[in-house]
C-alpha cells in the first residue's frame, strides 16, 4: 500500500513536472508530449490538465494585481461574484495576506445554489440551472481550512436580482471602496444588476477582473458577460483601462475617473 502511495504520487510529481513548458535546444525548441506519453490520456486527464493550466494563470495574476494594488497604494475590499469551489477565493485571501493587506475585507456574493434558469443562450450546455453549485456551508469550511483573514469574510446569498438591494449598497459604501472585483457570474443576466450594484462602490484605480469574458457564448462580445460589461461602461462614470490578460478567457481593467472614453473589452 505504501509503495502503490509513493508510486502515485511520482506519477503526479512527473506529470505536473510534463506539463511545464520547458524549452530545448532545438527543434520544436519547446518539450512536447509524445505519442508514447499521450497513449493513455482520458477525457479526466484532459479535464485535470485544463484545471491545473487555468488555475495557474489565475494565480498569476492575483500575484500580480495585489503587487499592483500595493505600488499604487488603492486600498478597499475585495468583492467576488460567483464563487464556485471557492478557488480564486483563496486566491485573493493569500495574496492580500503576503501584502499585508490587513484592513481589507472579503466579500462573496453567490446563490450558493448554482446558476440561475439561464434566460440568454450560451454556447455552454453544461450551464444550466443548479449547475457549478457550492453550498454556503462548503464554501465557508473552505475559507476557514484556508486560515486567512476568516474574520473578515462575509458572504451575501442568493441570486443578484433579489441579494444586491439598495440597503447593502449603502452599507458597503460607507464602509470602503472596492480595490479588487473579481466578476464570475457567467451570464448576462447575472452580470447586469453586480455591475449596477458596484457602480458607486468603485473608486479611481479599482480592478475589475472578467473571469467569463470569453466564456459561453463563442468567444462574441455582443453577447453573455461581455455584453454586459459594454453596456455598463454607457453608463458609468468611470473610464475603462485594459490592462491584463487572464489565459483565453478573461482580462482585467481599471476604473478611472473623468474624461470619456469609447467602451473597450
């Protein structure tokens, strides 16, 4: 049994060690799996890999952003909307805690009971109602496992239309500006009332992360979050700046004051 344990977790260890781009010294002039080594890969071995290549990217630039809040000293909280398997969650928690970010507070917004009867269409089957669902309780056992800033984490459940009321609003607005909105809520009609209802709780230097901007819908910005982002930016008083790319699907822009500026995706 131990033997069989060891032997698993080299074939682990090898495997994230493949997945590595790793240059050579000539042709292709990076390491490629082989025919040999891809003899056995399953639709499992595609869906890990995918996983652990996105999580990465992600990672990367929580990383990167709170060195980026820290330089320009945008101090506030940190929203996420949609907070399925609490990832980029413990994302946000480790990098506000290597930046010492001890006043900001956590807050995630999420029906806790999957997607909402999608209304627009997506070109995602899975998306579905009751789909990418994590409990309140899941959600909350993950932070507190994580150990980081648990006292400050607060979660607001249920769906946008009926959780983000005028009354949380103010209350939020008098407590801090965001700093970091991470926007994961996969659907237009998702996305339309979190934009409305983070409008007054931005400041200048705010980051906006789009985690579904070319997610469901074929990669066309006419349409799903996307669309909802460009119909946000009509009305808002802030400017949008692009600013980093997340692998195929998202990107990050800053929430500037004054000026006018054609909408960006």
């Amino acid at each position: 049994m131990h033997h069989d344990s060891e032997q698993g977790t080299a074939t682990a260890e090898r495997r994230l060690t493949d997945e590595l781009i790793t240059r050579t010294s000539d042709e292709p002039w990076v390491r490629l799996a082989d025919g040999a080594e891809l003899a056995t890969w399953s639709k499992q071995d595609e869906i890990g890999y995918n996983q652990r290549c996105r999580q990465a990217e992600k990672y990367l630039f929580f990383r990167r952003i709170f060195d980026f809040l820290g330089e320009n000293e945008i101090r506030g909280n940190y929203h996420e909307y949609g907070c399925h398997r609490c990832r980029t969650f413990r994302m946000a928690l480790t990098e506000a805690r290597r930046h010492n970010n001890d006043a900001m507070h956590f807050w995630a917004f999420d029906s806790f009971e999957g997607l909402p009867d999608p209304v627009t269409e997506t070109s995602v089957s899975k998306w579905k109602k009751g789909t990418l669902t994590t409990s309140e309780e899941e959600f909350l056992r993950l932070v507190n496992a994580h150990g980081i800033y648990t006292d400050r984490v607060h979660t607001v459940k249920g769906y946008y239309s009926d959780s983000l009321t005028a009354p949380l609003q103010q209350r939020l607005a008098q407590d801090a500006p965001i700093a970091l909105v991470t926007v994961d809520c996969d659907l237009y009609e998702s996305a339309v009332p979190v934009f409305d209802f983070i409008e007054p709780l931005l400041q200048d230097g705010t980051v906006i992360y789009m985690d579904d901007l070319f997610v469901g819908n074929k990669g066309n910005p006419s349409r799903g979050v996307a669309r909802a982002f460009l119909e946000f930016q009509h009305r808002s008083r802030f400017r949008m700046i692009r600013h980093l790319d997340i692998g195929w699907w998202g990107r990050s822009y800053i929430a500037a004051v004054g000026g006018s500026a054609s909408p960006v995706i």
